[in-house]
C-alpha cells in the first residue's frame, strides 16, 4: 500500500485567505480634497469652500464619488469650523465618513497665516488629513 501525499493547496489555501483578510483593512480609501479660499473684502469676511471626494475604481478608471461640500463664511481675524455627517450618536457613525473643515485667516490689513485643515474621520479614526495654508503680508 503507498502512502498518500497530503493536498499542498489544501493547506495553503486557508493561510492565503488570512493573509488576505489580515491584509484587505490595510488598503485605505483615497480621498480627493481640493480647499477654495476667498477673501470677501467688501464685508470684511472670507469665504472657504471644500469639495471631498472618496476615489473610487469602476470599470477600471478611478471615478470621485463625492461624500462633502462644506462651505463657510468668517469674519477676519475669526477662526472657524464646520463638522458634516453623522454624528457620534449615529447607527451610521461606524460605517459612512464624516468631515471636520477648521479654517483661520488674519485680520484685515494685518499679516499672517491663512490656514485650512479638513479631516475626514470614520467613526473615531482619522482616515484622511488635508491642510492648506498660505502667508499674508501686511497692507
């Protein structure tokens, strides 16, 4: 009687499925952040508008579905922020994206930095950071 050889793929197939499984949560979602900022002279305010976009691959091109407009208007000199999505008390909270846009500039006629800072968060984890900032001279 001859001895049978065990199924090598029988045995690597459930260490590549956990490999794979272990691996998939590593490959984070992209994001496309494009930050408009204004300066709105004639009411002493600025204006700041930001686009966000999860990429995403269909059909073999990589497509943005978008998941935020935040807009916000404030005074110079007066910092601000704006929070959209769900929120902690959500059944969605977990599972959809949520986008945090802190935004400054100097005050009128002074220098300084203008400064916007969005996070997109999913559940409590930071999944994606953006900053934009610039200098201001002085008038």
């Amino acid at each position: 009687m001859q001895a049978t050889k065990p199924n090598r793929m029988k045995n690597v197939l459930p260490i590549l499925l956990l490999f794979l499984a272990l691996i998939a949560p590593a490959f984070a979602a992209s994001y496309s952040t494009e930050i408009t900022m204004t300066p709105q002279k004639e009411n002493g305010s600025y204006e700041v508008l930001v686009q966000v976009a999860e990429l995403v691959e269909q059909n073999g091109k990589i497509m943005e579905k978008p998941i935020g407009q935040p807009k916000l208007h404030s005074p110079y000199g007066s910092p601000s922020s704006m929070h959209i999505g769900p929120e902690s008390t959500s059944p969605n909270y977990q599972s959809e994206p949520n986008i945090t846009v802190d935004v400054s500039w100097p005050k009128s006629g002074e220098p300084g930095v203008a400064l916007c800072a969005v996070t997109i968060k999913q559940g409590d984890k930071i999944i994606s950071k953006s900053k934009l900032q610039f200098k201001l001279g002085a008038k």
